[in-house]
C-alpha cells in the first residue's frame, strides 16, 4: 500500500516544561482542516496537559479524539495501553487524518516507533516524523529542562518505569530519533547562544535532520506534520551517534515555499539523486510534489524532509490531464528560488 493511503502519525518527545503541549494545542488550532487525533502520555502531574487541550473549545479539540495515557511511561506501556489506543483510534467510523503522540519525556523513543512495525499498526499508520522539542532556554544554561526536579518527581511517580536512563541519556535518544529538532523558546536566547546550541545538538542528529526555531510553540502546522519519514523502517539509523554536520546559519525564524514547475521527466533515479543534492546544498526544510515520468501511467510523488526522500505512484493520470510536474520546496525565508529551481530542472 502506498504511504498516501495510512494514517499518518507524528511523535512528539521533549522533556516536561520544553513546550510541548502549548505546540500541540497550536497544531490542533491550526490544523488546516486535518482531522487530528491526540495521545498524550501523561503521568506524574495527571491530566494537566489534558484538560489544558479540552479547554480549547475548538470543533478541532474534540473530547473523542483526545486519548490519555495514565498508567505510566508510553514505552513501557506499549503493548497493554499503546497498541489497543491506537487499535481503537483506526478502527473508528471516522478514523483521524494524523495522529499526534505527545510522550512524557521520559519515554524511550525507539521502543516506540517500533511499536508502528507491529502487523496491525503497520498496515494502517506510518510514522510520519519524530519530532523532538528542546528548551532553548534550558540548554543555553547548560540543563536540559527549566526543572530538572520536576522531571524526577514524574520519574518516581510512575510504578511501571522499567529504565533508569539519566537524563543525558534521554536527551541524546531525544535527538537521535528525531526528523526534525524544534528550538522552543528562542525568544528567551540571544542570537550567538541560539546558534551555539544548534551546533551543539546537531552533533547529536542525524546528518541532515532540520532544526527550526519557534517562540510558545508557534509554527506552521505544514511545517511538522506531513514530513513522510517512515520512521518504523529506519530504526537502525537512529542509533548511530555523531555524524558530525558542517554548520548553518538560522538567521530568520519565518519560512517560505515556492513552487518547481518541471516538464516531464525521463529518468526518475536521476532526478531524485537531484532532487537529493538540492536539498542537502539549499538547506530546504521540506520539499513535496508529484512528478510526471515519460512512459509512466501514475504520477509520482515525491516527498522530503532532511535526509530522506520517498517516492511512489499515487494515481493514475486521468485522461486529459496534463503531464507536468511541480514541486514545492519549503523552507526558512532566504532561500535561493532561482539556483534551486535551476538545479532540480537539471
Ligand atoms: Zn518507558
């Protein structure tokens, strides 16, 4: 089945106080007319983040589509709380658009996204991105959370906790899971220590993962959801550490897409080792379209996010319908429009 036709699920990780529920409340906010689904693995300080989101009081924020997980850490859990919610979640009349999973923190990513490797999940949902949210704030003061304390008193709150990892730990399995990194609160850190700490955790990723900078979890609900990363196939890449990456500039927290408008392709494997270089020279966040190839029946979609690069046939081109491609390149303002447009027509 082609990635188009599953639920897609986007993990949220980061340590309590980073942010992350004010940035799910933003995503739920302005969702863009997806139907979005919410598991929250809440524990420790219960139902805060919960109620938090069922105040909303947004059509969006629907009480049905908020599920909390109680009974102690997401991946500790997964087979007695994980899989039947999201068993019942896909099963439903009106099955979500995306599901987003907001972990406690404590969880251990990876255990996670191999839970989507499960038969039942597999066929319905894919790992859309790991999404890991940072406290810009904290780690410019050399923490990794705003309260460190707080994090423990959840820690030894939760009977069902089956590790012991220390919290470096955590961070670096925070980090090396994730498809894109969010710099939460960079309003609280000036210019020069911004840049720092990304150098600093882009030591940590893997070589090409995103970062983008946000204030109280503001940020465009196209830029996290819809990454395509397929997370659940490529779990061996998310534990190799330190591919060191030569450093880039964030001077603007805005983003901008424009569109590619290609004619039809002949050489699909050429075009996507383009499409691939473009990305990695152009710092592009995320690029996404379809692609008419010569001799081709179905169009091809493409999708993008750091590193990584899908391509599939989605439908079949009608009859009449012109053969041409576009594709939109996403990224913080300041792209080259002109040299990236040059490049990916080859
Ligand atoms: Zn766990």
């Amino acid at each position: 089945m082609a990635n188009g036709a599953k639920i897609s699920a986007t993990v949220i990780t980061g340590f309590l106080g980073a942010g992350k529920t004010t940035l799910v409340r933003h995503l739920l906010e302005n969702a863009g007319g997806r139907r979005i689904a919410l598991i929250i693995n809440e524990f420790g300080d219960v139902g805060i983040d919960g109620g938090l989101l069922r105040g909303c009081g947004e059509e969006l924020c629907r009480d049905e589509d908020i599920v909390e997980l109680a009974n102690g850490c997401i991946c500790c859990t997964v087979a007695d709380d994980f899989l039947p919610t999201m068993t019942k979640l896909i099963e439903r009349d009106h099955a979500p658009d995306h599901i987003v999973i907001e972990t406690s923190g404590l969880a251990l990513p990876q255990p996670l996204v191999k839970a989507f490797g499960w038969p039942e999940i597999r066929a319905r949902v894919t790992v859309d991105g790991v999404v890991a949210v940072v406290d810009a704030a904290a780690v410019a003061e050399g923490r990794f959370a705003a309260d460190e304390g707080a994090i423990d008193a959840q820690r030894r709150a939760d009977d069902s906790l089956d590790h012991e990892s220390p919290l470096h730990e955590l961070f670096e399995d925070q980090l090396i899971s994730a498809d894109m990194v969010l710099l939460n609160k960079a309003d609280l850190v000036d210019a020069p220590s911004l840049a720092r700490i990304e150098a600093d955790l882009k030591k940590e990723v893997r070589p090409g993962v995103r970062f983008v900078h946000a204030e109280n979890g503001r940020i465009d609900a196209n830029i996290l959801l819809g990454l395509a990363a397929a997370a659940e196939d490529d779990l061996e890449h998310r534990k190799s550490h330190h591919e060191l990456e030569g450093e880039e500039e964030h001077d603007h927290d805005d983003f901008e897409s424009f569109v590619v408008a290609l004619g039809l392709q002949n050489d699909r494997k050429a075009l996507l080792a383009r499409i691939a270089a473009t990305i990695r020279d152009h710092d592009i966040l995320r690029l996404k379209g379809f692609v008419a190839l010569d001799g081709a029946d179905a169009r091809l979609v493409v999708q993008a996010v750091g590193p990584r690069l899908s391509a599939y046939f989605d439908r079949p081109w009608a009859g009449g319908e012109e053969r041409t491609s576009s594709l939109v390149v996403i990224g913080e303002k300041g792209l080259d429009s002109a040299a990236i447009t040059a490049r990916l027509a080859g």
